[in-house]
C-alpha cells in the first residue's frame, strides 16, 4: 500500500481537479455576515485604507486578513466573485503544502499522499472555509504555518545532511518570516512553537546521525531531550515577541474580557465535549475508510492478522496526536464550536488514521493477492467515494444558496434606501426569518457594515425583525424606515408613522400583520387597509340614507 513517487503528480493532479468540481459552482456568490464587518473595517469615508487593518480592530488582531481584504476592495468593488476564487485558491496551496510538508520527514513520507487526500476531503472545514468569504482568516493562517513548518523541516534536513552547511540556512529566517504572517492572519498560530517543542520532546529517540528526520535527534536523558526541544523553538520566538508586542497595543480581545462565547472556560464537560466534536468532525472519512477495511477484513478472513514483526510507526502517532491536540489546544476552551476550527488540526487525525490503514494493510496484504478480491474491494471504494463527493458538493452548495441569497437581498436593498436621510434607522420584518431563504441568516449582525459601504455618509443603521418579534429602538418613529422580505422581495418603504400605532408591554412598538398594510408606489402615500374599508362603508351608508330618503 506503500504509494510510489511515480504516482503523486497525477493523483495531486485529480484532487485539484475533484476540488474545483465540487467548490467551484459555489464560491463568490455573495458576502455573508462577517464579511461585510472585514470590508467596512477598511474604510474611510467611502476610501479603502491600507494602514486601517493595523489599527482599526473587528475585535481580533488579524491585520494581513484584513489587508488581504483592503486589496481585494480595490481591485474589485463589492463583486464577491473574486474574493471566494481567492479563498479556493489558497486552499488548493494548503493541499499542496500538507503534502509537501508531511513528504519532507522521512519517516512521514510514505504516508503524505494519503494524508492529503484525506485533507482535501474533509466534509467540515473545507466546506466552511472554502464557501464562506471570511474564512480566510483560516485559509491564511494554514497556508503561513505549512510553509514555516515546510522552510523549517528543510533547513533541519539540510543541516543534519551536513552540519557545517550553510547554504540552507537561509530558510531559518523564511520559516520566521512565514510565522509573522500566520500569528498576523490568525491567532491560533501561536501553537506552532508547542507543536514543534511536544513533537522533539516525545519522538522516539534515534541514533543515526544521517536520519532526515527533519526535527533534532533527542538524546537519551530528559533533560538533554527538554533542552533540545527548547532549542529547536527558537527560532518562533522573535516573531512571537513582536505578535505579542503589536497585539499589547491595539483594543483586541483577549481570553479574560472577551464576550462571553469568545471567553475562556476551563469546565470539563466543556472541554471534552469539544475534543469530541472536533475529532468527529476532523476525522470523519478517517472512521469510514478505517471501519471500511477493518469490515472487509473480518468479512473475508473472521479476524484481523496482526502477529509479530513490523508495528505501528511510533513517530507517526506521536507526530498526529501531537499536531491535533497542539493545534486544538487554543480553541478548546472557548464554549463555542465552529467547523474552520478543525480545517488544521484535522492533519493529526489523518496521520494517525493513515498509519492504522497501512498497518493493516501489511498484516493483511495476502488476503488481497487475489484478483478477484482487489475486484470486489475497488467495487466498494468507487461507490463510497461517489457518495462522500457527492456529500461535499452538496455541503458547499449550502454556502452557495447561503451568498446567493445576501446578494439578491443586497440588490433589492440598495437602490430601495437611497431616498433614506443622514442618521435614519432602517427596520426589515423578515417574514421568510424560520425558512433557509431568510437574509436575517446570512447577514444579520452584517447589515450596519451592509449600509455603511452603500452610503458611507449617511451613518446608516438597521436591524432584523423575525417573525414574531418587535423593534427596541426607543427613539422618534418618523426615524425608521420599514421593509418586508417576503418570498424573496423586499416590499417597501412603509411609513414609520402608520406601522407604530399600539404600545406593547413587551417591546416598545408594536409591528402589525403585512395583511393590515398595502406596499406604496414612490409616488403614492401609504394605504391602510381598515382605513379604506371603513371609508367605504361610511360611503355605503350614505347612499343608502339618500336612497331611503
């Protein structure tokens, strides 16, 4: 089952292929909720500012994603097309970089193909990162980590080759300029140096000095080991000091004044309920393909061959525990889960599941001799392959129908609010607010950022009213302006003054049925429908008393 170099260029080739099938349809469709915050946080008065991301903070401290949003604002406008490709095309360089980065390490290398296929085929942060404009932040972060990583293994290969060599040594200070980038893209970076410090702390020792292992050979002591593993992380730390120096001066959350879904909590039931999720969410294929040749094996043979001789690879155990508990270890306190929080440390997974199929498949390798069986085997993996892809196109889609949906609203909205005054308030009744086809869902808290890069002077402000649910602003009603979205159209405006007319206890106005009011042309006032049924019922009485006079 080992993989032949002969065979990577053309299976990298069709997983490339495979991933702009299923993500290509689906990106750019439109900006949903957070990206409209990225966007508007580069703006000056309706100008992009280049220098803003560095000091204007959406509450974490990621200035090149907010650069890399800044650039693309100029080049392109409000056109979401461009920014959803450029996410595609960073993650198709992460599948490039894991690959690269896994074959680096000589004792990791057999297994980096089937590492990145699994990568690629992730049904949780792929989709998410991918699908969703701003999850870039992670798809830059990844990418900056991989290739540090991917300058450092190199340069420790080289030295370990030959120790007095100096031509490699130039890619020390390009895996310290990567790390800058990843800590300036997203936090989480920070579990670089841990990840590095844990793996040469608890490889297996090993003896060979010509062993390109790509990280320092432990001694035997655990001293000499921790010192060696401290040695190796310091090249990190110079980018880390200056991360941590820049972040000190800006208003970014931290994990003590954060709110209160972004604060840190150290409750078990929290904390174990979050390793679960995520390796269920990392290694989903994993626990397929695993059960699926574990199935098979039982099936033809009644009991699984494992004997003496060759084992597990310890350094691919210790490398994939290591990577997803490091890369893990920031966001598993915070009470809230996202699916691009496993779009990194999902490598881990896939490097312990890799090494347990490969395990088995040695042991077992002559119950496939057979051509028959081989037969039977590839019978099966076709169609299961088919499904997950299918599945994947399927979970993209929804980001899709999700950006589609916002720049549709977003059409009707613009030209719809130009006629509002400087500080109005625009209020939308969502009636479609419990259907997927709600744009309270996909831009919600992004409709004030949504107004401001419309009309960057008129200091616009708006909100969402689902179904059912009331308005808290407590100020002149003739200030609100009022839509319906209903089936997909945006009906309006409506008079602020006709729609508040009860008190309620609850909320402070009351917002009455859409069956009570009729949308208004520009030209034409407001009609209420009870105001005209009565009219003509005055009108009806009338002509009857001056008939029956």
């Amino acid at each position: 089952m080992e993989t032949g170099k002969k065979i990577n260029i053309p299976v990298l080739g069709l997983v490339m292929i495979l991933q702009l099938i299923i993500y290509a349809p689906h990106v750019g469709t439109g900006f949903i909720t957070d990206d409209f915050v990225w966007l508007e946080s580069n703006m000056v008065k309706g100008k992009v500012d280049f220098l803003r991301p560095f000091t204007e903070i959406t509450g974490f401290y990621r200035p090149l994603t907010g650069l890399s949003f800044a650039l693309q604002y100029k080049l392109h406008g409000m056109n979401p097309g461009p920014y959803g490709w450029f996410n595609l095309f960073v993650h198709l360089l992460n599948i490039l970089m894991v690959f690269l980065l896994v074959s680096s390490v000589k004792m990791l290398g057999k297994y980096a193909l089937a590492v990145t296929v699994l990568f690629a085929l992730n049904a949780k942060g792929v989709p998410m990162a991918v699908g969703w404009i701003s999850g870039r932040t992670t798809l830059l972060c990844a990418f900056f980590v991989l290739l540090s990583l991917y300058f450092y293994v190199r340069a420790r290969n080289s030295r370990s080759v030959k120790p007095r060599h100096v031509k490699g040594t130039w890619r020390y200070p390009a895996a310290a300029t990567a790390y800058a980038a990843a800590l300036l893209s997203k936090e989480t970076a920070v579990a670089v140096p841990v990840f590095v410090f844990l793996f040469v702390l608890l490889s297996p020792a090993t003896t060979d000095p010509g062993d390109k292992t790509g990280i320092s050979i432990p001694a035997s002591s655990f001293l000499k080991k921790f010192r060696c593993a401290f040695s190796s992380i310091l090249i990190f730390m110079p980018p880390l000091i200056f991360y941590f120096i820049l972040r000190q001066q800006s208003s970014a959350y931290t994990p003590l004044d954060a709110p209160d879904i972004y604060r840190y909590t150290l409750e078990p039931g929290i904390l174990f309920k979050n390793v679960w999720e995520y390796l269920t969410r990392a290694g989903m294929a994993d626990i397929l393909l695993l059960g699926g040749l574990v199935s098979i094996i039982l099936f033809s043979r009644g009991k699984i061959k494992t004997g003496e001789g060759k084992k597990i690879d310890g350094l691919v155990l210790v490398a994939g525990i290591v990577w997803f508990l490091a890369f893990l270890l920031p966001l598993l306190p915070l009470p809230v889960r996202s699916d691009l929080y496993v779009y990194l440390p999902q490598v881990g997974i896939h490097l312990i599941v890799t090494a347990c199929m490969f395990y088995l498949w040695e042991k077992n390798r002559g119950l496939f001799n057979e051509r028959k069986k081989r037969f039977a085997v590839l019978l099966l993996l076709v169609p299961l392959m088919f499904t997950w892809m299918v599945c994947l196109f399927i979970r993209a889609g929804e980001y899709g129908k999700a950006g589609k949906i916002s720049t549709g609203f977003t059409r009707q909205l613009v030209p719809a609010v130009s006629e509002m005054k400087n500080w109005q308030r625009l209020v939308i009744i969502d009636l479609d607010s419990e259907k997927s086809s709600s744009p309270m869902r996909s831009i919600s808290y992004g409709l004030d950022p949504l107004l401001a890069l419309y009309y960057p002077r008129k200091n616009l402000m708006g909100e969402f009213i689902g179904k059912g649910g009331g308005t808290h602003w407590k100020g002149d009603p003739l200030k609100l302006y009022f839509f319906y979205w209903r089936n997909g159209r945006l009906l309006g405006p409506l008079s602020g003054e006709l729609l508040i007319h009860v008190i309620s206890p609850f909320y402070p106005f009351y917002l009455p049925r859409p069956g009570q009011l009729e949308i208004r042309k520009k030209s034409q006032k407001p009609i209420h429908h009870r105001s005209q049924r009565l009219k003509k019922r005055k009108e009806r009485l009338r002509r009857n008393k001056d008939q029956g006079n």
